[in-house]
C-alpha cells in the first residue's frame, strides 16, 4: 500500500492560548498581518491575542474584512494592505473563512503571482511567509489542511490546494469557541463530521492513517455536539469538539471529501449559505444515495457512532445513517432548502453548478450527474 501524509508541523492545543499567541509567534515574525472578521472583533474573542502582540513588541496590523465563504474581491484587497504594511508574517484568527484567507495572503504577499494563477493543485509557486493560524470555530479543520476555497467574481467556489498552505503553526484554544452561538456550533460541528465521514469514503486516497484520524474524529464530535449545543459553557465537550474537527481536518486534507461538499457548494456560492449549514442539509440525501456503494465504509462507521448495531453491512450502514440523522436533528439545523428561501426554479441552476465540483466529486463512492444532483437537491426542498 502506498500513500503519502501531511499535516501541520506544530499544533498547540492549550485552552487560553490564544492569550499568549504573541510570545508563541516572536520567533517567526516581528510585523504580522492579522486576518480575522467583525464578528470575531465585536465579541471580543481577538483582545488577549492583540494584547499579546502588543507585549510581545510586534507591529502587527489587524484586518477584519473577512466575509463568509471569501470572495476573491475581499481577498485581493487583503492581499494588497499586507503588502502595504509589508507583512513578514501572517496570522489567520477566526473561522474557515479567516483562516482561508490568510494563508491565501501568506502565500501572494511576496508574490508575482495573482490570485487567479493559484486556483487549483499545485499551481503557488515559491515560498510563502510564516502563517499561523487559530480557529474560533469547531469545523472546518482549516488549521491543519493544505485547502482554501475562495468564491470567485461569478459565484464558483474555487480550491486553492498546495502544500505552502500548510501553516507553520496551529494554535488551538477551546476558550474561543464558548461563546459560539448554538446554530454556528452544530452548522460547524456536523460540517466536521462530513469531513471524518467523506475522508473515510474517498475512493481515490483512502489510507490508514487517515482512516484512524477519521474515525477518533468522528467518534469525538458525534458523541460531543449536541452537549455543546445545549451547555455552550462546558469546556470539555468543546474541547473534545476543537480536537475533532482538528482530527478531520487532518483525515480529509490527505483523503479529500465527496459529493456532500460538492452539491453544498452551490448553496454557499450562490445563496451566501454557511458552509457548515449547508453541508448538514446535504447529508443525509448523499449519505443514502452512496449507501449502495459504500455500505461496508458506514457499516465500520456504525461502530464507532452506533455500537450496539448489528447485521449485515446493509443492516449496520442504515443504523449508521440514522444516527447521523439523529444527531443532525437534535442539534437543530434546518433541514430543508425551503426554509432557506430556495425554490425549485433555483434547482437546475445548482444542479449544474454542482457538477462543476468535479475536484471533489471524483473522491465519491458513487457517481453523481445531473439527473442526480436535481434529485438530490429535490430531496431536501
């Protein structure tokens, strides 16, 4: 068996760390760029790591620009006032959207190339500056992963994949995330265990280190989410939950997700839906249309979430489906495209946009075309 397996150098995970980030990132930089949204600097979450900064005697200067699911226009800008403040460091704070951005910034601050010319695999070109990152949120697993995805001027979620965006650094602190409202934690939360699932599915590059990441992260968030969603306040089940999406996170940036990301991307790129949101109202339709083909991977899965199930593979990988259902439900995401303000005049306009997915796609148990895609989306009108 051969595979090859990445991840981040250095991970901190220490609840109040973000408190002492300064210290933490000295020896790298002297003038970071710090890259976060509002919303993160009107809850306060940035103000002991600023504070560090400051004692630690960096220059740094703090963009919160960031919009969900960045859009290139956002990240040109950010790029540009890095340069500005000629950045030597970049540290991304916040959700996915944060994170993506910067190491996006880490990697075009000293560049020729532009945005555009890094859409894709492997096409950043040269060294980036050192990049540390510190999620706010339980999901997107983006501090340790090699992955960001930009939402382009014609509303196309893009991927820029190379291994520059690897950070330096993760610097995980569940103190951050307590005050996350309860829909930002199980939106977050279920789009982490799409990630452990997904990863554990890839037809492509399924290995075992991944597979063992995927199943402990699933394990974690699984048995956590919906205590953190009704007691935001207990620490240990929100550090379980930055653990797990941090174990995801690493199971899918060597073994890439499938169709549950790609027929949610169009919910993001069109309609400006939470990823984590949209990844949750697409999982249970993609989850029983791969069935047929990946039973025995949610059957193995089943005993992870689902320990007293038993019988066939069939018999185990419904028991599987219906606790995810289960936990989806209890958290309370909305379940249906219709309460988003989605019609089904919209449906054949994200069925094809869908199939444009084809980086995540090919990663699927099963194929998915058009015919499908509009069912899919149907499904959940």
């Amino acid at each position: 068996m051969n595979f090859t397996f990445d991840t981040v150098p250095n991970i901190i995970f220490e609840t109040g760390a973000a408190a002492r980030i300064g210290e933490i990132v000295a020896p790298r930089m002297k003038r970071p760029f710090v890259v976060t949204d509002k919303g993160v600097v009107g809850a306060g979450l940035i103000d002991g790591a600023l504070k560090s900064l400051e004692k630690a005697g960096l220059d740094y200067a703090l963009f919160d620009g960031v919009a969900a699911d960045p859009p290139a226009t956002v990240v040109k800008g950010a790029v540009e006032t890095a340069r500005a403040h000629k950045a030597d460091g970049v540290i991304g704070f916040g959700g996915g959207s944060s994170m993506d951005t910067a190491k996006v910034i880490a990697v075009l601050v000293n560049s020729s190339q532009t945005l555009e010319d890094i859409y894709g695999t492997d096409m950043a070109k040269g060294p980036r500056v050192p990049l540390a990152l510190a999620p706010s949120t339980a999901g997107t697993g983006s501090e340790v992963t090699n992955i960001s995805v930009i939402t382009t001027e014609d509303d196309q979620k893009v991927g820029v994949i190379a291994p520059q965006l690897y950070a330096d650094l993760a610097v995980l602190d569940a103190s951050l995330t307590l005050s996350m409202p309860r829909h930002v934690t199980a939106a977050t939360g279920i789009d982490a265990m799409v990630h452990a699932i997904e990863a554990y599915t890839n037809i492509n590059r399924k290995n075992p280190l991944s597979d063992a990441l995927a199943r402990e992260a699933l394990r974690l968030l699984a048995g956590n989410i919906v205590r953190a969603c009704e007691a935001p306040g207990d620490v240990k089940a929100r550090e379980a939950m930055l653990l797990g999406a941090m174990v995801a996170g690493q199971a899918f940036a060597n073994s890439p997700v499938g169709a549950v990301h790609g027929m949610a991307y169009p919910l993001g790129g069109i309609f400006h839906i939470p990823h984590g949101a949209s990844n949750a109202l697409m999982l249970e339709p993609v989850l029983r249309f791969n069935a047929p083909k990946a039973d025995h991977h949610y059957a193995e899965l089943a005993d992870v979430i689902a320990p007293g199930a038993s019988g066939s593979a069939a018999q185990k990988c419904d028991a599987f489906i219906s606790r995810i259902v289960e936990i989806v439900e209890a958290t309370g995401v909305e379940r249906r495209l219709s309460q988003l303000g989605i019609s089904h005049n919209d449906l054949p306009r994200m069925a094809e946009d869908a199939l444009k997915a084809q980086r995540v796609l090919v990663n699927n148990p099963r194929e998915v075309t058009y015919d499908d895609a509009l069912a899919l989306y149907t499904q959940v009108l």
